[in-house]
C-alpha cells in the first residue's frame, strides 16, 4: 500500500509484488559518475596535502617551501635595470 509523500504502509522486511516493479523502474546506479566524484575528492586531498608541506618526505614541495625569497633575490641579474612606467594611454581613455 502506498502512502503520499512516499512514506510506505508496510514494515521492513516485508515483501511485495510491488518491489520487482518498482525496482525495475528505478534508474540504474551511475556508477561513473560516483568514480569521478571518489577521484576528484582523492585528488583535492593530495593538493591539500602538498600545499601544506605533508608530502614532503616524498621529496615533493611547493616553491613557497623549498625556496625563499631571499634566495630569490640573490638569483636576480642586473635588477637595477628595471624600469617601471606608468600608462597615460589607460588614464587618458576612461
């Protein structure tokens, strides 16, 4: 017996004809879609981790922790060179 708002009339366990029926009704589970949601979660937790440095033993870190910027700026040729300019044209055109 069906009640609305899908709330059932019988207790667990108890079989139907209906539940054949009703089972062969149901789209079948998409299980892809439930792959690419495992695979995307796995790899989100694997840039999490490496972004805050656990996969470090593995010899993997992001730049922020392996080098500093003191390293940087000793890696910097002639930076007296660099001129920085201001552009009228982007003033001049609202």
């Amino acid at each position: 017996m069906k009640l609305p708002f899908g709330v059932s009339g019988r207790s667990k366990g108890a079989s139907t004809p209906f539940d054949e029926e009703d089972a062969a009704q149901r789209p079948p589970p998409n299980r892809g879609l439930r792959a690419l949601l495992v695979v995307v979660l796995i790899a989100n937790l694997g840039y999490f981790a490496w972004t805050r440095g656990g996969l470090a033993v593995l010899g993997t870190k992001p730049a922020r922790l392996s080098e500093s910027d003191s390293r940087r700026v000793n890696q910097q040729v002639r930076p007296q060179m660099l001129k920085i300019l201001k552009d009228d044209s982007a003033a001049a055109n609202p």
